[in-house]
C-alpha cells in the first residue's frame, strides 16, 4: 500500500487540465447565457436565445467530457507502467 503523502500528490498536468475544462465550462455555461438574450426572435412558444443556451451548453458539457475521457487515457498508461513497477 502507498504512503498517505503519495497518495496526496497530483500530477500537475490533471490538474491543469481540469482547471481548463472547468473554466471552459463556466465560458460556456455564463456566456451564452448573457448573449443569448440578444437572440430576440421566437422558435415555437420559446425565445430563439433559450435553445441556444439549453442546445448549446449541453453540446459543449458532452465536449468536455469527451476531451476529458481521452485526455486521461492518453495519461493513464503514463501512470499504470508506474503502477505496474512497484507491485511487482
């Protein structure tokens, strides 16, 4: 088993990946919705500003973790090869 204080550290690469997912998704989630509102035209009984949003943000939310799932499998072999070493 590995030492408490291994087990706290973080690759510095996730973590950076992470906080540029995160402020992605943040773009994504608070800057449609602040344009949107200039869409002023209605589809259906809806403004045309919130399927964009709804459509949009959801698209984007796949997206990122999407990037996020193969991203961490290209740094996972990184880490099982590590892992395989010292069980052994």
């Amino acid at each position: 088993m590995a030492a408490p204080d291994v087990l706290e550290k973080h690759d510095p690469r996730v973590l950076r990946l992470k906080a540029v997912l995160l402020a992605v998704w943040a773009l994504v989630s608070f800057g449609t919705l602040f344009f949107a509102r200039d869409l002023q035209f209605a589809v259906g009984a809806w403004q045309f500003g919130y399927w964009v949003a709804a459509q949009g943000a959801l698209i984007a939310f796949i997206a990122i973790v999407a990037i996020y799932a193969w991203a961490m499998a290209r740094l996972a072999p990184e880490d099982s090869i590590a892992d395989e070493e010292g069980d052994g």
